[in-house]
C-alpha cells in the first residue's frame, strides 16, 4: 500500500512538473508549436491575405506542446520583419479564429522570426529586463513546424489586447492605440508620440486605433 501512494505521489510531481514546463510563456522553455494545413499553396494564400485583406487563414489542426486545436487561423503578421520570399516569416496563430478555445487561458499567440537580430534573443531578453520596471507582455521561444518541416526558432510574446490591458489596466473601456504607423513611415513620420499639432486628426494615420472614440 505504501509503495502504490510513493508511486501515485511521484506519478503527480512528474505530472505537475510537465505542466509547469508546458506554460506558453517560460522562457526557460522552448514551446513546440505544430501547424498543418489542407490546402497545399497555404504560403500563397496567406501572402496574398497580409498584402490584401490582412485576414487569416484556416489551419486545419495546430498542436501547441502535444495539445490539439483544430480550426485554427494562421497570418503573416509584421511590417520591416514580412517578406514574401522570407520562408521563416513572422506569425500570428488565432486559436479563436472560428472556435472558442485557448491555450493557458490565451487565444492570440504572436511569433516573431527574429529579424535584424543575430542572436535571437533581444526581444525576449528585453522584455524579461523591462518587466522589472514596468508592465510589459510576458515572453519565451516557440519553434515552429509547418506540415512537419521545421521552420525555425521563434520569439513567443504575449499578445497585447484585451486580456492584456484588462490584467494589467483593470479596464478595456478607455482608449487603447497601437503604434503602427497606418502610412508609410518615413525618417521624420514614425509613431514616436512626438508632437505635431493640436488637431487629432493629423495623427491618425500614424498610430492605429484598437479601442476608444475614432474622430473623423
């Protein structure tokens, strides 16, 4: 009897340390993320979807650490970091896109692939310093698979919208602005919240607006 409670105790700590390591964000960890795809030209597709609609695509099955979500959508995500002829390009996976499911309690996984960094590691190791100082999205390394080809290693960062704003704001009501330029950015037009003027408008095709009052 006692050697059955040793083994089932044990058989628990393992089990509680495979789901400590398993947590989306641990940058101790490095995730495995799996993406299939039905349709064969799915890099097309979802070149074609981030230069027109900016829509997702449907990935018919996406394992995250073993776990199976099925009807996932998948995009390019990213500006100066997306070219279509980049095989490792930036990814934004949705697991809500067509059904209501998450992973950890998150729905939005963001992927970035590391552009203009040698070493793989500035976004994740900046983020892991600046969360000393202030509030900022969690963050670790993901490698990626597509239809069983290994991609590559990834940055995994917490995805900042609403889940994010209301752990960390307590409101999703106030106004909330992304800070992508809508324009084409230019040497002296980026979204640096630099001053312009007194009208709103003048800076509304420099930052883009996520949540609040859009003044036309």
């Amino acid at each position: 009897m006692i050697k059955r409670i040793s083994g089932l105790l044990l058989l628990l700590s393992i089990c509680s340390i495979t789901a400590t390591a398993q947590f989306l964000y641990d940058y101790t960890t490095i995730q495995r993320i799996e993406i299939f795809f039905d349709q064969p030209n799915w890099d097309y597709q979802m070149d074609t979807a981030k230069i027109g609609t900016d829509t997702s695509i449907m990935a018919t099955m996406v394992l995250i650490n073993g776990t199976q979500f099925d009807s996932v959508g998948v995009k390019y995500k990213g500006n100066s970091s997306y070219d279509s002829t980049y095989v490792k390009n930036p990814l934004h996976i949705s697991l809500d896109e067509f059904k209501n499911q998450s992973y950890n309690g998150f729905t939005n996984i963001k992927l970035g692939n590391g552009y203009a960094d040698p070493s793989m590691i500035r976004e994740v190791l900046s983020y892991n310093v600046l969360r000393n100082y202030m509030d900022c999205p969690q963050s670790g390394f993901a490698e990626v698979f597509i239809n069983g080809v290994y991609i590559g290693l990834y940055s995994n960062v917490e995805s900042v919208d609403k889940k994010f704003i209301s752990a960390k704001f307590l409101s999703t009501q106030n106004t909330f602005i992304k800070c992508n330029p809508i324009g084409n950015p230019g040497p002296t037009t980026k979204c640096n919240l630099k001053y312009i003027n007194t009208d709103s408008t003048s800076y509304q095709n420099y930052y883009e607006l996520k949540i609040g009052l859009r003044l036309e």
